[in-house]
C-alpha cells in the first residue's frame, strides 16, 4: 500500500506504537507518521505507507487545529496534567473578558519556548530524553504562529480552546502560558487534534477500526484501501504538472525537464500520463528539478 491513513489516535500509545500497530495490521514494511503527538493526545495521526513515507517531511509543514482543556490553578513539571504538581495557586474569578485579555498576546506570531518534555532535538538528544534523566537544557525560542485562538466555554478552574497554529506550536505551553498570564498555573488536561494539513477528523479511522479490519481478510483491505489519501492527493495545495509516458522514466531516474512556457513556477506535484504521483518538483525558469521522487525505479 502507497499512501497516507488517517488514523484517529486514541489516548494512552505513542505515535510511535500507532505506527508500529498500523504497520502490523497492514503487513507494510515501511511506515511513518508526519508529527508526534502525546501519548495523552488523541485525534489526527496521519501514517504514510510504502513510498509516502518519501513525502512524510513535506507533510508536517500544515496548519495543525486542536481542542483543548486548559486545568488552572496548578503548575507542573511536564505542562500537563499527567507530570508531577509543582505548585498550585487559587483561580481568580473567571470571565470572558478576563480570559479573552490573557489570550490576546497567543494570537499571530511570537516566540515560544519548547518545553523540555518535547522531541525537539538539542545536541542531537530529544529533550524529554534529558529531562527523564534529570537533565535541564539551555533552550531557544522559536517563532511560531497562532492564526486562530477560540474560547469555547470555560468553569471556575477550567476552559477549553480551539487553536490553529504553524508547525512546531506547543499546546501544553499555551497552558502554562495562559496559568501564567493570569497569575495562577495553569496545565493542559485533555487534547485533540482536528487536522493536520488537510487531513481532518472526518476522514480518520479509529486505530481499533484498522486493527479489526487488517484480520478481516480480503474485505477488510478492500475496506482500508478506500481509506488511504493516494499520494496524488496528499499535497492538493500544490498545481500539478503532467509528463508524457516518454518521461516518466526520466522522472523516476531524477533527469531534470524543460517544460513550456506555461508551466508553473515553484513546488510542483508530478503526475504522470495514469494521474499517479511520481515526484515532488520544483520549477525555475521552465525547468524541472527534483526534491522527492516517489514511485519506484
């Protein structure tokens, strides 16, 4: 199977045993999620298989979109409410104003501080790595972009958000932050990722649905078939250029191309003469380089 699954990641595995489990139902050798997301996560898990797995790096580049619930009143050591209570403070009556106020600063693009429990690399060591061994390490601020911050509701101690934000935007961050902004702690209790890109909830499979339907035969593949986003459509942001049957080895071979004139400029889906992808490209001046090819040689 070559393509993206959707899967609706439940709380508890890690991304990576998602992948693992998925690998297994569907007997593919090579898989590989597109962004990590917390054991205590659950929600959009995109898994490319087979030769997607080429394009995995290109697919993390999207807008991500969560719910979350934010607890208030506490300060942990891991920004969630799973880590260890660091201290805990008494809420200040909450309100609307109060709450959109503390927000404010979250919206459009700021520097954000990765928490040490994340799989930022630093020295070539993921920093929950180092904070499981009782390490703390000199982090840097990285630039992020929050385009959509919502209030949904909020009680006494809680509140629930909707956010979509840029690659490499730290949910359980915004919850300490937003403790912070108003004077009291705060840690995330519960997340769910709505999309990934233009992978949405609607389009995902529970990971119990795959397992069942991996034994279920020659049916349960068909099924799962219909599933898979084809590696055509994995990147729709992108216009499309088609070569004639004569090219297509020359792309599955990295040849570059002179196209016409009318061909786009910049990142380019290939496609050949059966619509199938065989490469992502980039166009300057009417000629085709390479930056993945997909299909195999």
């Amino acid at each position: 199977m070559n393509g993206v699954l959707v899967i609706d990641k439940p709380q508890g595995p890690t991304s990576f045993e998602v992948v693992r489990r998925v690998r297994a139902a569907l007997g593919n050798k090579r898989a590989g999620h597109t962004g990590t997301l917390d054991p205590m996560a659950t929600g959009v898990l995109p898994v490319c298989l087979g030769e997607a797995t080429k394009l995995a790096g290109l697919l993390t580049e999207g807008e991500k979109a969560y719910d979350a619930v934010v607890r208030l009143g506490m300060v942990t050591d891991t920004q969630d409410v799973t880590g260890t209570v660091l201290e805990t403070r008494p809420v200040p009556p909450l309100s609307a104003e109060l709450l959109e106020k503390a927000l404010g600063p979250f919206r459009g693009t700021f520097p954000q501080l990765p928490p040490m429990y994340s799989a930022v690399k630093v020295r070539g060591k993921r920093l929950y790595e180092r904070a499981r061994a009782g390490e703390s390490v000199e982090r840097m601020p990285r630039q992020v972009t929050v385009s959509s911050l919502v209030l949904r509701d909020f009680s006494a101690s809680e509140c629930t958000l909707s956010v979509r934000c840029s690659k490499g935007f730290f949910v359980r961050t915004l919850a300490e932050d937003l403790g912070r902004a108003l004077g009291c702690g705060g840690a995330l209790k519960s997340l769910r990722r709505t999309a990934s890109g233009h992978f949405t909830l609607d389009r995902a499979l529970p990971l119990s649905t795959v397992e069942a339907l991996g034994v279920a035969g020659s049916a349960g593949r068909t099924e799962l078939e219909a599933h898979i986003v084809s590696m055509a459509d994995a990147l729709p942001d992108l216009p499309v250029v088609l070569v004639t049957a004569p090219d297509v080895a020359r792309v599955l071979h990295g040849v570059p191309l002179v196209l016409g004139s009318s061909a786009p400029e910049g990142r380019v889906r290939v496609l050949g003469p059966g619509g199938d992808l065989l490469a992502v490209g980039d166009v300057h001046e009417a000629r085709l380089g390479y930056v993945r090819v997909v299909a195999p040689r």
